[in-house]
C-alpha cells in the first residue's frame, strides 16, 4: 500500500525538513479505517503547518476530507501516519 494511501507523498524541503504534498496521481477515494468501504476524496491541503494528534510533533503535513463523511484525516511527515479525526 502507498504511503498515505496514494493521497500525499513526502517530499524535502529547502530547509532538510520532511513535508506532505498532494500525490499527482492520487486516487478519489480511500478505505474507512473501520470498515474499509471506500470514501470520496472532496478535498486535499498541503503545506499546512500543524501538530500531529498522533505523534506531536510539529510539520508540513496535509489534510483531506471527504464526500458524505464530516471526518478529516491529517498526513503527518514525522510519523508518516494517516491521522483519521472525528468529525463534528
């Protein structure tokens, strides 16, 4: 399985520092973490600079949402994790 589920892929940057950006390829959907039917891709942001709910640690991760889902999921660069979130 890609990295990301083929959404993000990891790049680095000018500063040595690892960061998300949108995968050219990346496919419109992805399996639910739960129960592995697949979800539309609505959106994809990268270079946002957050804190992963994972692993704390500060990056340039990138967030996706989805169709019909009030989840997000955040791609952190240091645990190279897909943090699913709950949604509202």
């Amino acid at each position: 399985m890609d990295l990301f589920h083929g959404l993000f892929q990891l790049i680095t940057g000018a500063d040595g520092a690892m960061r998300v950006t949108r995968h050219v390829d990346g496919p419109s959907a992805v399996p639910d973490p739960a129960t592995g039917r697949p979800l539309r891709v609505a959106t994809v942001e990268t270079e946002t600079r957050a804190i992963c709910p994972q692993c704390e640690a500060p990056g340039d991760g990138g967030y996706v949402s989805f169709e019909a889902d009030l989840r997000l999921a955040y791609a952190c660069p240091s645990c190279r994790t897909l943090v699913w979130l709950a949604g509202a």
